[in-house]
C-alpha cells in the first residue's frame, strides 16, 4: 500500500514551500505571515496557484508577498520495481 505522497513524487511532483506575507483587515500596517506547504509541480504550480485564487476570493486578508521553495524529493529515474521478495535476517 502506498501513501499519497509517494505516488505524487512518483509522478513528478515535489514539496513546495510558500511564504506568504499578507495584511490584516483591520491593522494595514502589519504583515502576517503563512506557511502553505503541499506537493506541486514545478515551474507551473497549480496546486499553489488555486491555494492563492481561493485566498484572494475567499479570504480577507490583502497578499502582499509570496517566497517560494520547492525540491523534488525523488526523481522519477531513481524508481524501479523489483519483482520479488527479499528476505532479511
């Protein structure tokens, strides 16, 4: 059985970190910050991408900066299948 986060890695997919800095409603002049954190695929991000539409139309908080990171934690070339099983000791 495999986690949803494997199958994703498997498919291209890597961990994506956004630092998104956004003002209060009711304090302009402070900046808050959030941590999103999900698997994405690069340089496209549409899992980032429909976090922020659904922040800019649901959430009242104005964004004003977004940092992002992003590391494909396994590449596709270093998966293979073994058929068998291996015993161990």
């Amino acid at each position: 059985m495999t986690t949803r986060a494997f199958e994703l890695q498997l498919k291209g997919y890597g961990l994506t970190t956004a630092e998104i800095h956004y003002r209060l409603p009711d304090h302009p002049s402070f900046l808050q910050l959030y941590i999103w954190q999900e698997y994405d695929l690069a340089p496209t991000f549409p899992e980032l991408k429909g976090f922020l539409d659904f922040w800019c139309k649901d959430i009242e908080g104005p964004l004003h900066s977004v940092r992002i990171v992003h590391q494909r934690l396994i590449e596709p070339r270093e998966w293979r299948a073994v058929d068998g099983i291996i015993s161990i000791h």
